[in-house]
C-alpha cells in the first residue's frame, strides 16, 4: 500500500504524488481512494480506487538514477525495427503509451529519434503522428525523470539524446 506522500508514476499521467488517501461514495458505495496529483499539472487529481488491483498496479514507484542509467544502456544495446505499416506502428505506440513501460516508452523515443534524423538527412520529416506519439511518450519520460535527475523536464529530451547512440 502507498502512503501519503509518496512520489509514484502512474499510467499516462506521469508522476504524481499521493495528497491522501480517503473513503468516498461513488455510486451508493463507500470505498478508500488513493488521492493523485500530478506533478506537472497543476490543478489536476486522479482518484485511483485501493481495492481496484488493476488500477493500482499502474502506479509505480519511481525510478532510480541508476535505473535510468541501466535503461539507457540496454535501448544503446540492441537495435530497433522501424514498423512500416502505419496502421501498425500507430496501434504498436498506443499499446507502450497505455502500457506506462519505461523501457519500452524509452525504445520508442529511441525508435523515433533516429526516424526523425534520418528524415532530416534527406530533407522530410516524421509523420503528424509520429511527432505526436514522440511527444507523448517523451512527456512521460520528462516528467520522471527531471524529478529523479534534478533538472528541468525540458532538458531531459537533450539528456536523453545525448546518452543515446545513433
């Protein structure tokens, strides 16, 4: 069970913290809510139900520096497909962004960066949805790991590529 104050990465609202935890009514029926507040949204709440093990087991304890270390050198460490269907690789982004995987929304920057680069090369650019999906998958990562790193979330795009190899 998380405690009141704890820092915790939840789905794809990024890290958040736990304000409280309380009884509230919905639906006739009292139950313990996990009380949410993003870090970087303010004025946003997320009640998460305690006795709801599949939304409860989106929140996750923030990452370590040394964790983040580690995922950086395993994404350097193999090499990405690029999916060409569209269709696909759109569904395939989707399901890591739901997913809330670091790892995996980390292989994804990762994936896009080099798409976009070798776009570039040539003079075209990444599809609207390919920027959209990077944009996503990017808040998520930016939002943990400026609190884990200390630096502000919009450096970790360039702390990211400057630890990835092209």
């Amino acid at each position: 069970m998380y405690q009141v104050g704890e820092t915790v990465f939840y789905g794809t609202e990024g890290v958040c913290r736990v304000e409280e935890i309380r009884e509230m009514k919905v639906n006739r029926e009292a139950a313990e809510y996990y009380v949410l507040r993003p870090v970087y949204r303010e004025g946003s709440t997320v009640f998460v139900p305690v006795q709801n093990e599949l939304l409860v087991s989106r929140m996750r304890p923030l990452l370590t520096r040394k964790q983040i270390e580690k995922m950086i050198d395993k994404v350097n460490e193999k090499d990405e497909d690029w999916i060409d269907d569209a269709s696909e690789r759109k569904a395939a982004f989707q399901q890591i962004l739901l997913s809330g995987d670091r790892q995996e929304l980390l292989s994804m920057v990762r994936v896009l960066y080099l798409r976009r680069h070798n776009l570039q090369t040539v003079g075209k650019r990444l599809r609207t949805n390919d920027e959209q999906m990077l944009r996503d998958a990017q808040k998520l990562l930016d939002d943990e790991f400026s609190v884990v790193l200390g630096i502000k979330p919009r450096e970790v795009p360039e702390y990211i590529r400057s630890k990835l190899k092209e």
